[in-house]
C-alpha cells in the first residue's frame, strides 16, 4: 500500500518485456526514496511492478518478476512508466492491459 506522502510510480510489465526496463527505473526511484529517507525522515516514492493480472511474469531473457495486479481506475498514479521489449506485440493485443 503507498503511503500518501509519497508519489506513486507505476511500472507496466508483460510478458517478453526487457528486464533492464525495469529493473533499472524500479532501483533508480527505490534508491532515491531511500536516500530522501535518510536526508530527510520522509519517503518520496512508492514503486510497484504491474502486469494484467498480477503474478509471476517472465522477461525475454526468461527472468520471472512478481508483479501486481493492474491497480483500478479509482487509483491515482503520479508517473507511469511501460516497459519495452520484443514482447510488446503481443502486450499491444491484451485489452485489460491496454
């Protein structure tokens, strides 16, 4: 659950996606959250993995990542970010996703 002081990111995954899309901002926005902690007491950045339904999915490279489900309409996201990868095709066709 975010914590209503911070800003939520959200991060889109499916299957096929590039690990590095991931995995890179994820680390980049948990670092920082951790380094305001530390300076200032206070968190800056709620982060989370998302996919359609949530679960284990599998990157391109075959590394699974959990993930939650997509979080509803009622949920206010600060900043989205998608994922890239060959899987992207496929992720197009999926209209929950979508």
């Amino acid at each position: 659950m975010p914590r209503s002081d911070s800003r939520r990111i959200v991060i889109v995954g499916f299957a096929g996606m590039q690990s590095l899309d991931v995995v890179g901002p994820f680390d980049v926005f948990s670092g920082a959250d951790q380094a305001l902690g530390v300076a200032t007491g206070s968190r800056g950045y709620s982060t989370s993995l998302v996919s359609a339904s949530g679960g284990l999915v599998r990157c391109e490279s075959g590394l699974g990542l959990a993930t939650e489900p997509l979080p509803g309409f009622d949920v206010e996201i600060d900043t989205l970010l998608l994922a890239g990868g060959w899987g992207v095709f496929e992720a197009r066709q999926d209209h929950a996703l979508v």
